[in-house]
C-alpha cells in the first residue's frame, strides 16, 4: 500500500510540468512592458437576464469583445495611425490664412534716422511718424518639395501602424487563448466537483455498512469510527472544491466582461480526444507563415530601417516653397493685391554632430530589432515544438489515469466485498478509497493537462482564433 501512494504522488507531480508549460506561453505574452497583465481583466458587457449558457465559442467572443488586452491593443493601434498622420502632414501642402489690422506709430529716431533740415528750407522732418493704421487680408501656402528625412520619418511610421496591427492579431490570438484555458479550468473544477460527490457518496454508503455491522456485532468500534473520518474527510474536500469551482468561475467572467455574480453554466464538456488533424510540421509551417508576433517584429524591424536613413537624410539638402497673396490697404475699399512666391534650397553644413549622433542612435535601434526578429523566429519553432511534447506527455497521462481509474474502482469494490464478509476490516476500505479519489483527480488534472497542451498547439501555430474549436473537439 505505501507503493500506491509513492506511485500517486509521482503521477500528481509529473503533471504539474505540462499544466505550467501549457500557461508559460500565455503568462510571456500576457504582459505588458510595463509589467501589468493585459489580458486578465476586462470592460463590463452587456448583462445577461437570467442564469447564461455558455458555450466556448460564446465565451471566446465575448472575450474578443470586452477583455482588456483587446481593447488595449485597438487603442494602440489608433495612436500609431494618428503618428501617421503627424508624420505625413510635413509632406502635404500647408494652407493658412489671416487678417491683419495695424494701427501703428514710429520713433524714426529709435531705429537711427535723424533729419535735420536746414531753417532756409521752411519746413522741417518729423521724427515721430504716424498714427496710421492698415489692415491686410493673406493666404499663404508651403510646401516641402524635397525632404528626403520627412519622407523616411513617414515611412517609419507606416511601417510602425502595420507592426500595431499585427499586434492586435497577435492579442487576439492570446485572448482565444486565456478565454479558453480559464473555460478549460471551470470545467475541471466542475468535474472535480462532480467527483467529490460521488466520493462523499461512497464514504456514506461505506459508513453506513459499517454502522450496520457494528450494530450486528460484526466488527468493532474503531471500523464505524474510521469509515466516518473518511466520510467527513470527504465532504470536506467537497467543500473546497466547490469553493475553487465557484473562483473558478469568477475568473473566468473577468476575463469575458461579466459580473463576478453573474450565474452561468457551462456547456461544452470537451471530453478526451486525441490530436489526429495536425501534425508538427504542418504546425510549424502554420506557425512560420501566421504568427502575428512574428510579422509584427518583421514590420518593427523594417520602421527601424527608415528611421535609420531618415537620420541620415538629415546631411541632405531640402528644398521648399512658399508663396501667399492678399489685398492690403488702409480700408477694404481703399486696397490693392499683393503677393510672393519663393523657393528655398537649404545646404546642412554642421550642426554639432547632430546627424551623426541621429545616426548612431537609429542604427543601435536597428540592431536591436534584427536581434528580436531572429530571436523571435527560432522561438516560434520552439514553442510549436514544447506545445507537441506537452502534448504527448498529457496524451499518455491521461492513458494511464484512465486504467489507473478502472484498477482503483475494483480494488474498492473487493475491499469492500471483503469488509462485507468480514475478512478485512475498513482500513483496506477507507485506503483503497483514497486510492479512487487519488485516481479521480489525476484523471481530471491530465484531462486539462490534455486540452491546454491542444490549445497550446493552436496558440504557438498562430492560428487560434480559426482552429482552436476544431482542435480541442478533434477526434
């Protein structure tokens, strides 16, 4: 019997390596730079009337819609569409107008003139001239006719939104993702739940007999008394699971936008089903050509390009235009048109080692993110690859937890046929037990072991939002 429980507690253990790789992936990716989850919270969705049915897909959508890391990320992607406007404007014409009334006097002497006329002459130059007053009414345009690092700081910035929109593919990829995982969570709760139960139904049942017999003067006091410690010792794991089954639920609803008093039941069992529809070289290919991640750093690396040639556009010569025309007068009835055109050809000469600093700056960036980009390629192998292995030690785990069920209910079923004919006291019942709970919850946690590690595949593949379902209904 020590056997058994050694052997219980290596199963239980070798468990916990898949469930945390299974999480690992999101945990990375969850997170924002500044170190706050992104994808743990939520905006609150319209309220159901009424206890709520929900399915996976239901769940999913509703996690696309309200969760905080989607929301996020949308914004993110507004703010670098509006850095594309700014950086496009110096490229565009820019039209301005204005109306201008002067009312004005002039110290001439103040500005060096000074008249001294001869008495002879009979009249003399003030030095104070004025008030006078005029009004002049202009529209004038510019326009960048060559502006080699304007263009590259656009370009940059292009490249920086389509980087943003991957991003957004890639959040709702993780959003799939978490929704399902905690989906995946509840239902283990559940069934740990369910499990519970049959297991205070059992120790009932045994308690009972043993109750019986004790009454008769079969057996001893001390096999009533122990076949009620297991008793009460399972209804209070029952308690607790249905305590974990209820925060269960409550972290799902943060991550779907319901209220964490929100009645919901879940509808999707997603029992076992092996991983037939997809091999590891069609998910690394999968992984290779769609991961948004992948793309996102793809375009960083190519806004970090045009960042780098716009410093070093800043030694380029510019040229620009500019031109207005307006009527200026004393009055609108007493005015005349006026205008000017001009061209400008600037030459950069030295500017305190600017540019070069510019320069310097722009390429370490673009060094830096050639380094992500390749890091991030070899990772998206890797992390397709963990997913299958997971895959593979959950497929088994659940293999043996399944016969390991089926040993377990017939060695409580001859221990009690034992107790029964009075062979064996409840020391053998209440262990072989122990065994069936045991038994029972390494199935449940290799099961959801089994589904993370699925849905795992589709993350790491880059394609959870269109083959998550299929994967974890495969057959």
């Amino acid at each position: 019997m020590p056997y058994r429980w050694l052997r219980s507690m290596f199963l239980a253990l070798s468990l916990l390596p898949v469930a945390a790789s299974a999480f690992a992936q999101s945990d990375s990716l969850a997170t924002s730079s500044s170190g706050r989850p992104q994808s743990q919270g939520s905006i609150p969705g319209d309220v159901p009337s009424g206890p709520l049915s929900l399915s996976l897909d239901e769940a999913v959508k509703r996690g696309l819609r309200y969760n905080l890391g989607t929301i996020e990320s949308q914004q993110s992607l507004r703010q670098a569409h509006g850095a594309i406007i700014v950086e496009r404007s110096p490229l565009l014409p820019n039209l301005n107008t204005y109306l201008r009334e002067v009312d004005q006097q002039i110290d001439l002497a103040s500005f060096g003139f000074k008249f001294n006329a001869p008495p002879s002459l009979g009249f003399s130059i003030p030095s104070i001239v004025g008030p006078f007053n005029y009004f002049d009414l202009r529209a004038g345009l510019t326009q960048k006719l060559a502006d080699i690092q304007a263009l590259r700081t656009y370009q940059s910035s292009r490249e920086s939104f389509r980087a943003a929109d991957f991003s957004v593919q890639d959040t709702r990829e993780l959003v799939v993702y978490v929704v399902t995982a905690g989906y995946l969570e509840v239902i283990a709760a559940s069934s740990r739940v369910d499990s519970a139960k049959v297991q205070v139904e059992s120790a009932q049942a045994i308690y009972q007999q043993a109750f019986d017999r004790f009454n008769s003067g079969l057996s001893a006091r001390i096999d009533m008394t122990r076949s009620q410690v297991e008793l009460q010792t399972q209804q209070q794991r029952l308690t607790s699971e249905q305590a974990s089954y209820a925060k269960q639920k409550i972290a799902l609803a943060r991550l779907i936008g319901l209220s964490a008093g929100q009645e919901f039941t879940l509808t999707d069992a997603l029992p076992y089903a092996p991983l037939e529809n997809l091999t590891l070289e069609q998910a690394i290919d999968l992984a290779s050509q769609n991961r948004s991640d992948l793309k996102a750093a793809e375009a960083q690396v190519h806004a970090a390009e045009f960042s780098r040639k716009a410093a070093v556009a800043e030694r380029f010569p510019t040229l620009d235009f500019a031109a207005d025309y307006g009527v200026i007068g004393t009055n609108p009835a007493n005015s005349h048109g006026t205008f000017s055109v001009a061209g400008e050809l600037r030459f950069p000469i030295w500017a305190g080692g600017h540019a070069r600093g510019d320069i310097e700056e722009a390429d370490a960036s673009l060094q830096q993110r050639r380094a992500e980009y390749e890091d991030l390629r070899a990772r998206v192998e890797a992390d397709v690859r963990t997913a299958f292995l997971d895959l593979t030690a959950a497929a088994e785990q659940v293999r043996v937890a399944q016969s390991r069920r089926g040993l377990a209910q017939d060695e409580l079923q001859q221990a009690r046929d034992r107790f029964a004919s009075g062979v064996a006291d409840t020391v053998e019942v209440v262990q072989a037990q122990e065994v069936v709970s045991s038994a029972e919850q390494d199935y449940i946690a290799s099961l959801n072991a089994h589904n993370l590690a699925k849905a795992s595949v589709a993350r790491a593949s880059g394609q959870a939002e269109k083959i998550m379902r299929d994967l974890l209904r495969s057959q």
